[in-house]
C-alpha cells in the first residue's frame, strides 16, 4: 500500500470551526450582511450570548475603521512640557490618572517623545528632590496617519508591543492619539479602571468633604437644583453634565474646572464622548465660611 496516498477509510480532513459552525446555518455566508444573520441566528438558537455575538459584531465593525474614527481628538491630549521640572509635571500625571503622556516642545504639533509614568519611580524614592531629565526617561513616539486602517493598527500594536501612537493628518500636523485601549473598547465595549466610577450607584450626590460633592454627569438639572437651592436651567439640558459640557465649549478631559453660579465643577471622569463624573464645589458658603472663620 503506498504510505503517501492513505486510504480514504482513514477520513477526510477535519473540518475547521468555522466551517462546522456556518455548516448549521445553511452554508457559508456569502457577504457582511449573511455572516451578521447568521451570528443573530446564532443567539437566537442559545449558541451564543449576547456579550459574544457584540464582540463578533464589534471585530467585523473594527474590519471598517480608521483610525481617525476612534481617535482622541488633539483638544483633549493631556501634555507635558519638555522643559518642565518634575514638580511642574507631576500634579498632571497624578490628577489626569493616565499612565502615558506625550512629551511636547513649544506646541502640540512638536511631540518629542512619550513618557511613562511608571518611568519616574526610580526617582521617587531618593528622599530629596530629584532632578529628572525627561530626555533620559521618554520613550519614542509612534506616528501614524489618520487614514491608517484600525485592524492593521492594532496587529501593530500587539506584535510591536507599544500602546500608544500619536495620529497625524494629510498635512503632518497632530490631530489625535490613539491607544490600544480606543480600539479594544470598539470591540468589548467600554473599559473601565481603578479611576472610574461606578454609574450604577443609588446615588447621583455623595457629599465627599467640606462643600465638596461628587455628582454623577446624568444627574437631571432639577434634581441637582433641589439638592443644592439654585436655580440653573433645564430648557435646554437636562442633566448638570450637559450644562457643564456647554460651559467648556468643548469635551472636557478629566481635572478641567468651570466656575458656573458660585460652583466649580471639575471633570473627575470621561470618556472620547461624554462626562462621567464631577466634583462639585461650591464656592459661595465655602468662602462665606473661611470670612467667618477669619472674623472669629
């Protein structure tokens, strides 16, 4: 028997999962809108969950990306001076909560370098203040245009092993970044980390210190006027996050600060397209309180 023509006794070649899996349904699907009936059908018949059937839907959506559709548009990129010393930079690292930041000469459109916040722990152990030279420490940056394709993007990124690139337009000017993060969050939905806050909670106002509170963006304007005695509109927003975003005049990132009627609002979480979370201040009984204390 010739050992290099078996039999066909001994079977056929297994046929691979998605050949088994799209088999059930009828026969391979012949275009996008077939495969995407074919995974609903899939849930349907208690094959799949919902949660899968998303993340299959969000691969196939990803397939159709550019870059410039997930990106963190440039407003909202959170920089650090090259020139700056180590306390200058630092409040930033520790309020945005980001572990990575371009490092930027004279302007946005001149990024040297990303630097990592874990890259500054070797200097924060020394018992004095250090002197940190952030060309030392930042790492090279990553640039890739605004068309670039998002799939393309991410097998990048996992086999290149960086996290971050910064995103440029047809004119070599920076128009955003983009982590691996953006691009994950297209297909599993949003991510969330040790600095978000749980929107699920009973409560939309947690007094947190004195004349401070934290306030849920979606907290409707009515309920946060009743909380706090003021009188701010609700014709034309109907949560305390959209005035606030209208008084930015643009998304704001996480620690800007507004003063609006004798409150500061600040951004204590967000996301590429909405608030999240604020921190409430009212300033009004604050400074009525230290002109007591002062008196006294």
């Amino acid at each position: 028997m010739n050992e290099d023509n078996p039999p066909s006794s001994q079977g056929s070649p297994k046929k691979s999962w998605f050949e088994r899996f799209t088999q059930l349904f009828g026969g391979e699907p012949k275009n996008r809108k077939e495969l995407v009936d074919v995974i609903q059908d899939a849930e349907e018949r208690d094959l799949i969950d919902q949660d899968t059937k998303e993340m299959i839907k969000g691969v196939l959506e990803v397939s159709d990306l550019r870059v410039r559709d997930v990106m963190i548009p440039r407003s909202q990129i959170i920089t650090i001076e090259k020139n700056q010393n180590l306390d200058a930079y630092l409040s930033t690292i520790i309020e945005s909560g980001h572990s990575r930041f371009p490092v930027v000469d004279k302007d946005k459109d001149h990024i040297e370098g990303i630097l990592l916040a874990k890259d500054l722990l070797p200097y924060g152990f020394s018992g004095e203040a250090p002197e940190v030279e952030l060309e030392s420490v930042m790492r090279p940056a990553v640039v890739v245009p605004e068309s670039k394709r998002v799939d393309v993007l991410l097998k990048e990124f996992r086999q290149k092993r960086y996290h971050m690139a910064i995103v440029v337009d047809e004119y070599g000017g920076v128009s955003g970044l983009v982590t691996i993060e953006d691009i994950l969050e297209e297909i599993v939905g949003d991510i969330g980390d040790e600095f978000d806050t749980d929107e699920d909670q009973s409560e939309n106002i947690r007094k947190v210190g004195k004349q401070v509170w934290s306030v849920a963006a979606l907290t409707p304007v009515e309920e946060f006027n009743e909380h706090f005695g003021c009188q701010f509109s609700d014709e034309e927003f109907d949560t305390i996050g959209g005035i606030v975003s209208h008084a930015f005049n643009h998304l704001p990132m996480r620690g800007e600060k507004v003063e609006l009627a004798g409150f500061e609002f600040k951004v204590v979480n967000a996301d590429t397209r909405r608030l999240l979370q604020l921190q409430v201040r009212n300033l009004e009984k604050q400074n009525f309180r230290t002109e007591d204390e002062s008196a006294a």
